[in-house]
C-alpha cells in the first residue's frame, strides 16, 4: 500500500508525519502518554490501510485525525505487539529532521 506519488513507505511516512505527531500529541494530551507517531502508523498500515488501493493523502491524513481510541489500544494490547515494524526503528527517529 503506497499512495498517490509515494515512491515508498518511507516516503509515504515522512509527508504523513505532521499529522501523526499532531494526533500524538492529542492523544497524549488526553492521558496516552505512552503512544508514539510509530504506534499510530503501525496501526493504520495494519488495519486501516493493509487492503486498500488508491487512497489520497486527504483520506490517509483524515483516517490519523479521526483514528478510535479504542480500536488503536485495542491494537496496542501485548497480544498484538508481537510482530515485526513496518519501517526499521532510524525511520521514525529521523523523521522530525527530514520533515522541515
């Protein structure tokens, strides 16, 4: 699943990322202090977006802006934690740099 003119997840990742951290920080600020720009992402690609074709930047940033708490903590229960991340780990440490 890559959208539009994304050459990558990657790439798809670091034009996404304002939104994630923005919806982070929300969610942090409503007690979540745990959640990360990585939890939410791995969450859309595995839920979300996992069989979808097509989608725009407006329905990928939209689906970050409206994700459920519930359904996200759901995802994030230990039982579902244990499979591999998307990206490797420098992505998302390097994103907030490669963003401005």
């Amino acid at each position: 699943m890559v959208a539009d003119n994304f050459k990558s997840l990657k790439d798809l990742y670091q034009r996404i990322y304002p939104a994630l951290k923005s919806k982070t920080k929300e969610l942090k600020g409503k007690g979540y202090t745990f959640l990360t720009e990585q939890d939410l992402w791995e969450y859309l690609i595995k839920t979300k977006w996992h069989d979808e074709d097509n989608l725009t930047l407006y329905d990928l940033v939209n689906d970050i802006l409206y994700i459920e708490e519930k359904d996200l903590l759901r995802f994030l229960s230990p039982v579902n934690r244990e499979e591999e991340p998307i990206l490797e780990e420098e992505t998302f440490n390097n994103s907030e740099d490669t963003i401005l």
